[in-house]
C-alpha cells in the first residue's frame, strides 16, 4: 500500500511539475499574442524581437544564478547594484585608464565573484541571514558606485566593449549553431531513454520524448528565422543561451548541483547526509557575484555608458523571473530554463506596455501584481501535493 502510495505521490508532483512548463509557454504566447494584436503586428516583427532578446538578456543572467540563490533558501537582493558597480568598474577602467576590453572583463567578473565571496562569508560562516547581508550588500555597492564614479556618467567606451552587447551573429554561423544544438538535443533524449532502460526505469513513449525535443529544434530554427530577418542573432543571447546550458548541466547533472537542491529541500537532511552546507551556501553566492559581474558588463555595454543609477530594482526583475518560472522561495525548488522564460515574460511585458504607450506606474503595478500571483500559484500547487 505505500508503494501506492509513493507511486501516487511520485505521478502527482510530476503532473504538476509537467503543467507549470506548459503554463509558462502558454502564457507567453498568450502575451505575445495579445500584445500583437494590440500593436497591430509590430510586437514579433523581426526588429522588435531583437530588442526583446537584448532587454531580457541582463535579467536572464541574473536569473541564473539567482535561481541557484532561492534554490538553496537565500535571497540576493544586492545583485541589481552589484551590476552596476562591476559595470562601472569595467567603464572607469576603460574609460579613465585605457584598459583593453578583455582584462576589464575579467576584472569584473573576478570583482563579482569576490564580493560575491564576501557576503557568501556572512551568510555561511557568520549565520547572519542572506536578506539582512545582500540588503546591506545593495547599500555598499550602490554608495561605492557613487564614490568612485564621483556621480558621474562614464563614457563613452570602446568598440569591441560596445560590441559584447550591441553586435549579431552572421546568418551561417546562427543557423550552423542552430543545427548542432538541435543534434544535441536529440542525442541527449536518446542517451536519457537508453540510460533509463538501463537501469529498469519507466519510459515516456518514443512520441513523447523526441516530440519534446522536436519542439525545441523547431523553436530554435523559428527564432533564429526570424532574426535573421532583421540583422541575425544577437550576441547577448548567445551568451545567455552558453551560460543557460553551463547551469543546467551543473544544476542537474553535477553533485553539486544536487547538493543545493538538497540543502534548500531539506537543511538538517543534507547535513545528516554529510553534505558541507557552508561551503555549497559559499559557492552559490560567489557563482551569483560572478554572474553579476558578467550582467554588468552586458549593461554597461548595451547603454555604452554607466550611470550611478544602473542596475536600480534588477533585483526584483531577477527574483520575479525565477518565481514566475517556477522556483520555490522557501528553497529546493527551481529551474534555470524556468527562470530564462520568466525574464522572457518579464521583459515581453515591459516591451509590449512600452509600445503600447502605457504609462510608467501602470508597468510597475502589473509586474507587481503578477509576482504575487506567480508566488501565490506556488504556495498553493505545493498544498495540493502535500
């Protein structure tokens, strides 16, 4: 009878699972659509759907490794000035002192990740609760962008700086990546059945599991169509899509990755377990102070200037995304491909108000509204699975 039970147990939560996937392309197209139908067309014209793919990028980023944050029980509500610290860095050392664009990267990047270190630390080693931390972290990285900006715009920055954010992909090289990723995935589908029936697993149908990723590679090959309408892929999606992978085979294919759903699903569990909760909650927050850096070099990019005021309420924009793609705020729960559709649907929002003329407050007050929704919609899929 318990393993009924358990069996029961096991179809339910992937029922729910399988529908809050569905729900997320369902309602982005509905989004789309409706705002298609509002701006009478100009919504997925080819130009339009290229400044989408640049609007979410910085988000999606941030997203990533917020996932992994909210994933483990914590919060980062430091990495929208996080971002805009490192990408002031990166403009002042361009800028000021005529660094090349390669090591004013890497010096972000590094930046992020040690300060990233640093409130890590905190959380993990001093027990001090990563919303007080990161909280006090945004006041720090705010003032210290203040400081060393001297409240002034930085620009204008260099070319190949400019390009990370504002460049496109060549038609062949988006279709031949296209092509690859699509082999890809149609060889992990395979190698995920024959190792199931390896071990005496339940198999979905062969429909099921190729349809899935037929669905994807015909996704791909309908984006990748459209932008090379306008002047092809642009980079910044290739980047979220690079690190997107990177995070899904560390979320999921790493011990790693299964040791921060096990710390957020079950603290005392994982300890008894023998899993290093300090060391796993450290990572993660070097990971997102990383990620960061990256974000605000792709900001600073995209605006070819940084101002004392980038990266204000990304925060927000970052945990929305994750809570509307699924992640549980009370930890163990979250995907990154969740997270990636949610910062679509976040920036489709803001896109679609914007081009309808909507005013400011009005964009405020629906992203608002749809953040308690989408955390209200978790709390109550976990009662029905309990």
């Amino acid at each position: 009878m318990s393993k009924l039970i358990k069996r029961e147990l096991k179809d339910k939560l992937s029922l729910t699972i399988n529908v809050q996937s569905y729900t997320l392309i369902i309602a982005l197209i509905a989004i789309a659509l409706i705002f298609t139908i509002f701006t009478n067309g100009e919504f997925l014209s080819p130009r339009n759907i290229s400044n989408l793919f640049n609007q979410m990028a910085v988000i999606s980023i941030l997203a990533i490794g917020m996932t992994l944050i909210i994933v483990t029980g914590h919060i980062d509500l430091s990495v929208g000035s996080l971002a805009g610290l490192t990408g002031g860095v990166a403009a002042i050392l361009q800028v000021w002192y005529g660094w090349h664009t390669v090591l004013v990267v890497i010096v972000a990047v590094l930046l992020g990740a040690l300060l990233g270190l640093w409130q890590g630390w905190w959380v993990a080693y001093r027990a001090v609760p990563a919303f007080i931390v990161t909280l006090g972290g945004q006041l720090v990285f705010r003032g210290m962008l203040i400081g060393i900006s001297q409240g002034r715009t930085i620009a204008p920055l260099d070319y190949s700086f400019r390009s990370i954010s504002n460049s496109y992909l060549p038609f062949g090289i988006g279709y031949s990546i296209v092509i690859m990723g699509t082999l890809l995935i149609i060889l992990a589908a395979w190698r995920n059945r024959v190792k199931r029936a390896e071990l005496d697993l339940e198999l979905n149908h062969a429909i099921i599991d190729y349809g899935k990723a037929s669905f994807t590679a015909l996704s791909m090959f309908t984006i990748t169509f459209l932008l090379n309408l306008y002047y092809g892929v642009p980079l910044p999606l290739l980047i979220v899509t690079f690190f997107g992978t990177v995070f899904i085979f560390i979320s999921n294919k790493t011990a790693f990755g299964r040791y921060i759903y096990a710390i957020g699903g079950n603290k005392e569990a994982a300890a008894l377990s023998g899993i290093n909760i300090k060391k796993h909650s450290l990572l993660v927050f070097v990971l997102m102070g990383a990620l960061a850096g990256l974000a605000g070099i792709m900001l600073t990019s995209r605006l070819n200037a940084a101002t004392v005021s980038a990266g204000d309420m990304y925060e927000l924009d970052a945990i929305a995304a994750c809570v509307i793609g699924g992640a549980s705020l009370t930890g163990g729960k979250g995907k990154i491909v969740g997270a990636i559709i949610g910062a679509l649907i976040m920036a489709s929002i803001d896109n679609g108000m914007s081009m309808m003329n909507i005013q400011t407050f009005w964009q405020y007050i629906v992203k608002g509204l749809i953040l308690i929704i989408a955390v209200w919609i978790d709390i109550a899929n976990r009662k029905e699975v309990v």
